[in-house]
C-alpha cells in the first residue's frame, strides 16, 4: 500500500483490535490490514453501493475474506462484535452523525481523519466520551491531513490543543500553514465583517504562541 495516510491510519491499529472501516472506499486500509494480519478481525462499510462494489472486486482480486455492510455509519454493524472503528476520508459534520450512532460499551477507539473543522471534532469528540489521545500529521499529493486516534480513556485538553491539535514540532509546516490559512482570510474580508477579523486576529495569536 503506498498511500502514507492509509498507512499512518494502519500504524495506530493494534493486533487485538476488532475494526470496523467506516466508509471503506476501495477497501485498500482493509486489505492490508488481513493481509499483514495487524488486527484481530476487520469488516468494512460504507452508505454507497458502488463504492461497496468496488470494494468487493478488490478484496476477491486478493482473494481476501472481508465482510462487506451496505450501511449508514454503524447502522447496520453488530457494535457488540467490534472495539475500533475508522472514520477517515469524510468531513466532520458527517462523523459527528456517525458518533451518534455509536456505543461507547463495545467501542473503545476511534480513528479519524477529517476533512475540516477539526477544531470542532476535538470539542465534540469529548462530548461523546471519546479523547484525543494521539494525533498525526502528515502531507499527501499537497494536501495536510491529520489523523487522530480517540479513545476512552478520560483526559483533559487545554483549548489550544483542541483548537490547533497535539503540537509536535516536526508538524511545523502544518502549523505555519495553518497561520497562513488564517491570515488570507483575514485578509479577504470586507470592512461589514469586522467582528470576524477580531475573531481571526485571536486565533492567530493564540496559533502564534503555540508554536
């Protein structure tokens, strides 16, 4: 598998856990997971059928068995059967659908990586009962994405790190980039959006004592 991020979401499973892929695409992460046997068992979702299907051709291609669920998140998952989902490759208004489907009794850990709002997921993540834990960056193809593993161990964030993320200092970039973003923003609003602006020079202060 030679994608970095399907990679670094692999790198945070380990051999006990049970996992089921949210929204599994073309099933690679669930390929490579029964191939390099890293988990207990795997079966894999996602809400739309061709997607499924294409799914269904890879895995026979590897003649691999994987289960495959036409579902709406974990709607049609037995949760009893699984303790770790991944929700990756969607935007956060989307997984925070998902999160309220899940039972915190069988799920334990949480792997996403959203596509926006990233601040936002981390707040609402607490309020499911799941904690960030441990957080990735990495940079694909001129994209950032980072990839968060949740879990239910009870931890508490200060607000810059579910603002701006688990800072590391070799994620520099993604934080420069970050600042950048903010900064264009900024400077694209007209004179009717000042509150705006005042909201944005805050965060860059914040982002900027972060570093």
């Amino acid at each position: 598998m030679k994608q970095v991020r399907l990679k670094t979401i692999a790198n945070f499973i380990d051999k006990e856990d049970r996992v089921a892929d949210i929204g599994c695409d073309h099933a690679y992460l669930d390929i490579y997971l029964k191939e390099n046997e890293l988990c207990t068992s795997i079966i894999a979702s996602d809400i739309h059928p061709k997607a499924l299907e294409r799914a269904r051709e890879n895995i026979l291609k590897m003649q691999l068995d994987i289960p495959l669920f036409l579902s709406d998140g974990v709607e049609k998952l037995d949760q009893s059967q699984l303790n770790t989902l991944v929700i990756s490759g969607m935007g956060t208004k989307t997984i925070l659908h998902i999160m309220k489907q899940v039972d915190k009794n069988f799920i334990k850990k949480i792997i996403i990586q959203s596509n926006n709002d990233l601040n936002i997921l981390r707040k609402k993540m607490t309020k499911y009962g799941y904690f960030l834990e441990e957080e990735q960056v990495i940079l694909e193809n001129g994209h950032y994405y980072v990839i968060g593993k949740y879990t239910t161990r009870r931890r508490k964030h200060p607000n810059l790190v579910l603002e701006f993320g688990l800072y590391k200092k070799e994620n520099l970039n993604y934080y420069l980039f970050l600042q950048n973003k903010l900064k264009s923003i900024k400077s694209n609003l007209g004179k009717k959006h000042f509150l705006k602006k005042i909201k944005i020079q805050y965060k860059l202060f914040l982002l900027q004592n972060y570093l």
